[in-house]
C-alpha cells in the first residue's frame, strides 16, 4: 500500500513532464500502443502466447474504427500507470477504478464498464464487511481492492499478492480467509471451483476507464469518439455478451 501510494504520489509530481505521443504522431505512425497487464480473467488475459479477454478485444475493436494496428505491452499491474508516464505506450486499459488520487497522476476515458468489488470464501467464511472482523483477506497489490479493504474496521490482516490469480490460490489453499476482486471474477471463480466457494457482498461499487497520459486530451477525445461508437453500433453489446452474458457497460 505505502509503496503504491508513494508511486502514485510521485506520478502525480511528474504529469507535466515528457510529452505523451500525440493523436497526429499516433495517426500517422499507423499503430497504437496499449499496455495492459494479462492477468487479469475475463478482461485481459495472456493464452499461451495470445492475449484476449473483453478489455483486449474491446481496445482491438476502437483501434480498428480508428484505423490503427495494435501493438500489445503488458506490464505488471503496479507499473501499468507509471509506464504510461514514461511515454512506453499511449494508453492503458487494464480494468483501472476512476479514483480520484488516480486522476491526480492520469486522464481517464468515460467508463468502459461498471462493477464492483466483492468478497469470496470458502463455504461457512466471511460473507459481509462485518464478517471480515478477524479474517484474513488477500488482494492484489496496488487496487482498489486493497484501498478498500482497509477501510474495513477490525480486518486482522491484507495480504497482497502481485497478482489477482495469486490472492485466489491463497484463498484455495485455505492461507487466507477471503479474497477481495472483482465481483466477475468472482462469478468466474466460484463457478469454476463448484461447491467449494460462496460469493459474499460488494464492499464498493467503481466505474472503470481506460488511462491516457495527464495532458493528452488529443487521444483522449478519440477513445471517447470510438467508445462511444462501439456502445451505439453493437460492437461493444457483442463482446460484453460473450464474455458476461450480459451489458456491463455504467448506466
Ligand atoms: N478494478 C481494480 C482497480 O481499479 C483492479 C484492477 C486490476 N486490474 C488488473 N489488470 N489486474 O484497482
């Protein structure tokens, strides 16, 4: 937590530093670059040497109304927004909350979905924020999850793993007592581990937006045009069936 609030701090510091790849540098070049983590089912995912998932085939899909060929980076989570300012790529979409102390350090773009975070244990653990009085909770490091949990009163302990599947095996292997993610990650996880895991209650609700770096308004206004193109003409009603069985977009 310290360490993710002090990069965030010094991105916040460093926003009006180097100059981000503007729209025209990016229209002409041909291609975008998009950094996003893969490892994060169902929104970004690493298959193999194939990276999918509703948030890859959602970029893919405003790239292409764009114009432009992708040119895929995954980073960690934790070095997604600060490789941003590093100019490294031209924007993120890695299921990012729109937090305020985020939108100190980036700009966001209107939200590409909504959602929440949710508690999940084994069958008899915590349930409700009031369950996890005592209980030990695994998140992953640098989220909303963690910033949340710890508003939590009386949670005996966080752990945080690098990555989200990680904080899930702790919960598996019975290290933890809850896990705290995304509540269609939750589905997923309790669907696939039949019988063994309960969804509990959403301790927050968030809206998530893809990232461009702090001044790039340029870019920012396209992904909007496209965003916004992809949620009237049926593309993004398409993926989000696929993937959730249902429109996930804010309302
Ligand atoms: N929605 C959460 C947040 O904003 C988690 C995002 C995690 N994304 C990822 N690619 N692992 O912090």
């Amino acid at each position: 937590m310290k360490k993710t609030l002090l990069s965030l701090a010094a991105l916040t510091l460093l926003a009006s530093g180097a100059q981000a790849r503007t729209w025209e540098a990016i229209k002409q070049s041909g291609t975008i670059k998009i950094a996003t983590e893969g490892a994060f089912p169902p929104f970004n995912i690493l298959k193999g040497k194939q990276l999918t998932g509703f948030e890859v085939e959602l970029a893919e899909a405003l790239a292409k109304q764009l114009g432009l060929k992708v040119q895929w980076v995954t980073q960690p989570f934790d070095n997604l927004l600060i490789g941003l300012q590093q100019d490294r790529y031209d924007f993120v979409i890695a299921s990012h909350g729109i937090t305020p102390e985020r939108a100190k350090a980036v700009d966001f773009a209107n939200p590409h979905y909504c959602t929440g975070g949710a508690i999940v244990s084994k069958v008899g653990g915590p349930k409700t924020a009031a369950d996890l009085k005592g209980k030990t909770v695994a998140v992953q490091v640098g989220t909303t999850y963690l910033e949340n949990v710890r508003k939590v009163a009386g949670v005996k302990d966080v752990k945080t793993f690098p990555k989200d599947t990680d904080a899930q095996a702790a919960l598996m292997a019975g290290r933890v007592d809850a896990w705290v993610g995304d509540k269609f990650t939750g589905l997923d996880l309790v669907k696939a581990q039949k019988g063994k895991l309960v969804a509990g209650d959403l301790l927050f609700s968030e809206r998530i937006g893809m990232a461009v770096k702090k001044g790039n308004a340029g870019l920012l206004k396209e992904l909007n045009a496209a965003l916004a193109k992809a949620m009237s003409n049926g593309t993004y009603a398409k993926l989000s069936t696929k993937y959730f069985g249902t429109d996930v977009r804010c309302k």
